[in-house]
DNA sequence: CGCGCAATTGAGTCGACTCAACGTTGGTGG
DNA sequence: CCACCAACGTTGAGTCGACTCAATTGCGCG
C-alpha cells in the first residue's frame, strides 16, 4: 500500500494528511490470478486500480493474434488512473502474476481533486509521467536496436522498482515471461531469447529465474543510450 | 486560435465565458520559420506552445543520428502542456514547416488551473487524450504491419484535422516528407516510399504533393485496423 | 515420475534495410 | 525568362537482420 504513497509522491511531496489521504483512496482490495483480466478493454468503469503486489501490463491484441503490450505495471502503479477521466479503456489490463490490486473509485478521486489541489496536481503529474515513459517506448520501438532496446527496459524496470524498494543491489525480480518481454518490445520470442543471451555475454545483463541482474550497470546505460530523466525520480541517484 | 478552443473542448464543453478564459492563455504569439527548434530538449521553460498554424512535431535524435518522431501536431495542438508541471522537456520540438506558435506563460496556466475547474479538468483531459495516442503509436510501431501502420496514421490524421475543420471531403494537406512520414512510423525512407505507393495502388489512399487522399475510407481503416475512440472524438461521425 | 510451460537452439525464408542512381519539382538568380 | 540547384521522390540491386517453423532441453509442480 506503501508503495502508492511512494509512487504518488516520486517527484514531489504531500504531508502527512496528504497522504493519509492517498492511503484512503483505496476503499476495498482485490485477487487477481495470472492470465486474467484486471480491466477489460471497452467497457465503462467507475474505478481506477492500482497494483499492491504482482505485475500486469496494459495490452491490446491485433486480429493477427499479435499482442503488443504498452505498459507494464509493477507495485504502486496506477493501472488506470486515466480512466478516472475518459471512463472507457481502448486496451484491456491483464494481470501477468498473481496480483493484489486496490480499488479506487472514480468519486473517492473526484472528492479528493475537489478538496486537496497539491493531490490534484500529483495525480496529474503522474499521469505525465506515464506519458513520458510512452513517449520514451516509442522511441525504444520506433529506432533503438533490439540489444539497446532490451537494455534500456532493463534499466527502466531497475529505477522503477528501486524507487518503490523492490531491488536488491544490482537484482531484481521481474516475473514475465520472454514471451511478455516480447511483446512489450515488439520483437519475436525467438529474437528476444537471443538478444538476451547477447546481453549476458557481453556482461551487460541477465535474465534468468525470472529475475535481472545487472552485470555493468554504466555500461547498460550506454548501450540503452538511457538517460532517467524521463522517470523524474527525483529521489534516486 | 479558435483551433486551440475546438481542440481543447474535444470531449467536453465549456461555457463561453471559459472559452474566452482559454482564449487569454495565449499572451503572445511567434513565429518559427521550418526546420526550427520552437522548443530545445533539456532546458528549463516556463512557458508552453501551442501550434496556431503549420505542423510541428516532437522528436528525439540518438547519437547514431537517426531521429524518432513521437508526436506530429497540428493547428490547435499544445506542443508540450506536459511542461507546465514537468519543466523540463526530454525531447525537443521542431517545426516541420513554418508555425505560428502561441506562447502560454506557466503562471497564465497556474491562474486558470485554479479558478476555473472546468478548465482545469479539460486540461488534464487534453495531457489524456495525448497519451491514448501515444499509446496507440506503441501499438503501431510494435505489432501492426507497415501497410497497416501508415494507414492508421492516414486515418488519425485525417479524423484530428478533420475535429478542426481541416479536411477538404476526403482529402487533407499534410505538409511533411516521406523521411518525416518515416521518422514517425519507425522505418527507413525507402521502405516509407514503397509501402506509400502500395497504399497507392491498392486504391486506399495517396500521398502526394504533400496532401492525402484517402479513396476507400472503408477498407483503409479495416486495413489499419483503425478504431477512432482512442481519439476521444465525441463529434465526429 | 511425468506433464506442461518456458527457454533454447538450428535452419531456412522473407522483409526491411542500405547503397546508389535517377527523375521530378519548385525556387532563385543571372 | 530560362538555367541551374537543391530538396524530395522513385526505383533497382544486393545484404543482413528478424522472422517463422520446428525440435530439443530445462525446470517446477502435482
């Protein structure tokens, strides 16, 4: 739950009624099982969920069969929250583990963008956050190499969890599949699996257990060309 | 101007008293000869741009050169409203062809952000609808075939000049080269020109002299796999 | 122990890329 | 007014990367 606070305030603060009051904005919880649906696409809702524990992604499947994935969704994170405004979801959320997900209702939203301006403002920011990090995906998929693209997600995936404390040194756990990391970088399971196996040879990375570890963080950072601005984690390094 | 109050009130109302609020933001304006930086990536700004006339876009350029375009934005578009609470941008904006630019000073923002919730919602809203494109645009450089991605540019464009009543029947001028067309959608130049002839041939749409033509809106859409309400159009057909 | 899912590896194909040349067009200055 | 230039568009040829198909290995769990 803690880590709604954390999320929420990653680049900026709220005082401590402040954040009670974030707390409170969960009013119930939620299981999800892997491979179900959190959120489904299309439909109207009047809650925004957030992730307390697990991973999900934000995802739309082609007539083709083909997923692509566009966000993934780690503890803190907001699945949703633009749904507070726009109401229906054009992509569906899907639960990639197990997940405990917190409810927001949209009128516990609108009571606190009503009384709490500085909550206003953090909410909003975090939806240009996500934003930014969109902005930096289709970067990724538009015109990085694969090595880079893959190398960049690893670094993404690293400061994220480690601004919510969900790293270990230099691992971290990421339950996906190479399947999920596929989709997310639209690449082939095939081509994936082996530029996984270049970032480990080349002592950058590796992806093993479900779990990364990162074997030359500098260097990683220069073969993704990653600069974390785009995060705006004012907290780390 | 008037673009900027169309495009604000998408999917919404405001009264005619807000509109004019909205009309206020934009203290000044500027123009920006093509092939110019309106907005320097990294710097810190207090301001936003809205594009009065011409197409601009927002791009990042790697260290190997090649440059990604992540937005392309039209007559009405704010060029970064996300720096309003961010400030600093990590991509820089650039004028395609010539713009007329309207500078909106932060603190115009701040003043209306607090006295008008109206307004404030619908820019939250505006920083919203921005994201369910780029997340379509992570759709497209991910999974959809090139074909089928540039028809769904054709179709977006189309369907976001026509909200602002620049369409001509089924035809639109989209003053930008084939690199620009390429830079946005993830390819190389030639492939760009071949698929765009494809388009051609297929009696789908055309591209030339800087305009399209879409022949068989129908098809061209089934081919994009194009679904508008990512637009958030509540106007439109 | 064995089933099932995930990861890995090999082989062959095709798409998308680069390099390079040529055509077209619109603007500019002699 | 025309010739030239530069930028953009088009086309051909050859290469390489990324894909698919398919088979095998590894591993966690009932």
């Amino acid at each position: 739950m803690d880590h709604l606070v954390t999320r929420v305030t990653w680049s900026g603060t709220l005082s401590e009624r402040e954040q009670a009051q974030v707390r409170r904005l969960v009013t119930h919880r939620r299981l999800f099982a892997a491979n179900s649906e959190i959120v489904p696409a299309g439909v109207r809702i009047d809650f925004s969920s957030v992730i307390l524990s697990g991973v999900s992604c934000r995802q739309k499947i082609l007539n083709s069969g083909v997923r692509q994935i566009t966000a993934l969704q780690i503890s803190g994170d907001f699945c949703d929250l633009h749904s507070y405004m726009v109401k229906t979801m054009e992509e569906s959320v899907f639960a990639i583990t197990d997940c405990e997900v917190g409810i927001v209702p949209h009128k516990e939203i609108d009571r606190v963008v009503e009384q709490e301006p500085n909550i206003a403002r953090q909410l909003w920011l975090y939806t240009l956050i996500d934003a930014s990090i969109y902005r930096e995906w289709i970067v990724s998929l538009g015109r990085r190499p694969v090595l880079s693209r893959l190398a960049h997600l690893i670094c993404e995936m690293y400061l994220r969890l480690k601004a919510v404390g969900l790293v270990n040194g230099m691992s971290y756990s990421l339950p996906v599949t190479q399947q999920d990391i596929s989709d997310a970088m639209g690449t082939s399971l095939v081509h994936t699996n082996r530029t996984l196996a270049r970032l480990r040879q080349e002592r950058l990375a590796t992806f093993a257990n479900r779990a990364v570890t990162i074997h030359n963080w500098a260097e990683l950072q220069r073969v993704a060309e990653f600069d974390p601005t785009y995060l705006h984690l004012h907290l780390v390094e």
